[in-house]
C-alpha cells in the first residue's frame, strides 16, 4: 500500500479522478448514443466536431511548419 502522507500523493489522485470522470462522461454518452438512430447520430457528431473545433482548433502551435 502506498504511504499516504507523501508529496504528490493528492496530486495523483487528483489526476486519476479527473481522467475517470472523463471516462464516466463517454460512458454516459454512449449510453445514449446507443438509444439513437442515423439521423441523431449524425447530428450529433456535427455538434462535437463543432465543438471541438471551437475549443482546439485555433491552436496556433498546429499552424507551425517545420
């Protein structure tokens, strides 16, 4: 068993809940998705590709040529 009073300890567990609530999030979502026919599938994969664009696609370091 890992000593608890460590440093970085809370750090590491701060990680590893962030990344399973990422991966609750999916699962929760394919829940739904599964539920879904052609046409909400295909809405919705317009509406996430949106949305990622907004958020990550104006990363400049992208736009380099090496």
């Amino acid at each position: 068993m890992t000593d608890q009073t460590r440093w970085g300890i809370h750090e590491v567990q701060t990680r590893n809940k962030a990344v399973k609530y990422q991966k609750d999030l999916v699962s929760r979502a394919m829940e739904s998705v599964v539920k879904m026919d052609e046409s909400g599938i295909t809405d919705l994969m317009i509406q996430i590709e949106a949305e990622y664009e907004r958020k990550y696609g104006s990363n400049k370091a992208d736009r380099n040529i090496l």
